[in-house]
C-alpha cells in the first residue's frame, strides 16, 4: 500500500437529502442544527413521512471525516480512509465512491451487516439537521483498520462523531498511539453540538492529552468551553491544542497558531445546504498546510472550498470542482 499525507478515522454514511419545512422539524421533535442517532426502524419510518411529504433532493456519499478526506484528495493530496461498511450495495457504493476519489480504503472496512443511513433535513435557513442510524459502523473497531500507511502518514483526522462508539474510541485510542510514535500530526474536530451536548466524556478521550489542530464551530467552542464568548473559547481551547480553528459561518474563522491570533472573513454566496460545509474547510484547510501554505493561505482556500460546498445541495462538490477552484484560486493569489 503506498505512503499517503492524510490518515481520516470516521463513520461510513449513506445520505439521503431532504428540503424540509421548520414546521416538518418541530413535528418530528428534531433540534435544528444537529445530528440525532436513531435506530433503523425509527429512521425508516421517518423516511417514508420524508418521502410522502418533503422534497426529496437525492442520496450521497457522506460521513463527516470521509468528506474532509474527499476534498483533501481531489485538491491534490493523497489519503486513506479506515472506515466499516456492511457487505451490501450501499457498502460497495460508498467504498467505490472513495475510491474514485483517489482515496485509499481496505478490504477490512468490509463486513456483515447493514451500512449506516442519513437523512438529511435542509431547512429554508439552509442549515442541516441529521437523522442517523450508524449500521454497523457504530461498531467500528481497529480489526476493521489497516495502520500501514499511519507510520508515515503527516496527519491523523479524527471525527468528533466516533465518540458515541466504545470500540471506535479504543481504535481511535490506537491510532493516536501509532501517530505519536510516529511523529505525525494529530488533528481532530469537534464534529456537531450534540456531540459537545451528549457525549461530552468521549470527546474528552478522543482528545485525550490534546491534538496539533483542533476544528469546531463558534457554538460548539462555547459549548464544550463553557463560555459565553470567543476569546474565554479560545483560551481554554488552547489548553487542548497548539493550533485552533474556530468557523464562523459567513463570517468566516478565527484562527490560533502559535504565533498569531486572527480572523479571516467569510465569501458572500447563497447559502443553500450547510451539509458536509465545515467538512470540506477542514479537508482544504489541512492540504493547504501540507502543501506548505501559512495558516492565512489555507483559511483563505478553506473559506472558498467551503462556501461553494455551500452553494449546493450534498455534502461534497464533484471531484473535478475542487482541482477548478484550487487553480482559480492559485492565479488570484499569484
């Protein structure tokens, strides 16, 4: 297997869209904004109530770490995606789909059971609420992950969502092992409030004795801070990372590194599903690093990434999107 840059730890979803009304939201009891886990027969029969009264807008390939991966890749970067899906088509779609890609996956992501499903809500707001019945990946465990190429690797992502598995974190646990002994990076996000909200304590062993680059929205920041501003936000956050990357929505991000505290402002477009949006500003942001770019440089590149994932319905833009806005971008700062 030869050497790669990104080394992505996450679910393996199937997404299935939705445009949906604020009333639909409220009448299911779901909390706008964040993902809430379900079983399969709750989830089916919320996707027939979808299907019979909501705006079906197509299924992807989706997962938060796995989009993050997609966009590393297709900028240019090389990467590997350790994941489990069921031996079933939905299976075969989603590790096909990578694939495509450029990213690397292995046969040990592969086993029986039922791969995991998202219905995704996209209100008129444009914001995503998530509905997800994790399959078999909620049994995620390192017998499923190839390490190889973790030795080498410059960065280890992990995905704030694996913190409601017991044998995703031991696997996680592995993994920051081999990065430390290794020298490789470790970057982590947050992933969404319900995370910070109801599984708090295994976000905290995820992190475990802190990361090199932490990503999180401003509400999750003052969620699992505490605090009701950004600069508190910040300065407990550095206690858990040396580099910190707080998004902003339009507004664009803050960001800390080690030399500097700073913003970098958003990109007016309009908005039409948030879906898989800060995935992608942390899969562009990290290969703007790799490739040697300051911090400024690569918020810059994740800011237009992002927003243009923004733009349209899915969690991902098409693969030759990314290479068309990285040389867009490259002659505008040449």
């Amino acid at each position: 297997m030869a050497t790669v840059d990104l080394f992505a730890i996450g679910n393996a979803l199937i997404d299935q869209e939705f445009k949906v009304s604020d009333d639909f939201l409220t009448q299911q009891n779901l909390q706008k904004g964040t993902m809430q886990l379900t079983d399969g027969d709750t989830q089916a029969a919320l996707y027939n109530n979808l299907q019979a009264t909501q705006e079906y807008k197509g299924q992807a390939s989706g997962g938060s770490a796995a989009n993050t991966t997609v966009a590393f890749s297709a900028l240019g970067g090389s990467a590997f995606y350790a994941c489990r899906v069921g031996n079933e088509d939905l299976g075969q779609i989603y590790l096909e789909g990578l694939n495509q890609a450029g990213i690397q996956t292995a046969t040990q992501s592969i086993s029986e059971g039922v791969t995991g499903t998202c219905m995704v809500l996209v209100s008129p707001d444009s914001e995503r609420t998530m509905h997800t019945y994790l399959g078999i990946t909620a049994e995620l465990t390192d017998a499923q992950i190839d390490f190889s190429t973790l030795n080498t690797a410059k960065w280890l992502y992990i995905e704030g969502y694996l913190s409601t598995s017991d044998t995703a974190r031991q696997a996680v646990k592995q993994a920051r092992k081999i990065a430390k002994a290794n020298g490789v990076q470790i970057a982590l996000t947050l992933s969404d409030p319900a995370m910070v909200q109801y599984a708090r304590q295994g976000l905290d062993e995820l992190l475990d004795d802190g990361v090199d680059l932490l990503f999180c929205n401003e509400q999750e920041a003052l969620m699992y801070t505490e605090t009701d501003n950004l600069e508190s936000a910040l300065a407990k956050l550095q206690t858990l990372s040396k580099h910190i990357v707080i998004t902003l929505s339009a507004k664009g991000a803050l960001i800390h590194n080690e030399s500097a505290t700073f913003t970098v402002p958003g990109r007016k477009v309009t908005a039409v599903d948030a879906n898989g949006a800060g995935d992608a500003f942390a899969g562009a942001f990290l290969y703007a690093l790799n490739a040697g770019h300051d911090y400024k440089t690569a918020a810059q590149l994740a800011i237009l990434i992002s927003s243009e994932v923004v733009s349209q319905f899915g969690p991902r833009l098409d693969v030759e999107d990314y290479a068309a806005l990285l040389q867009s971008f490259q002659k505008e700062c040449a």
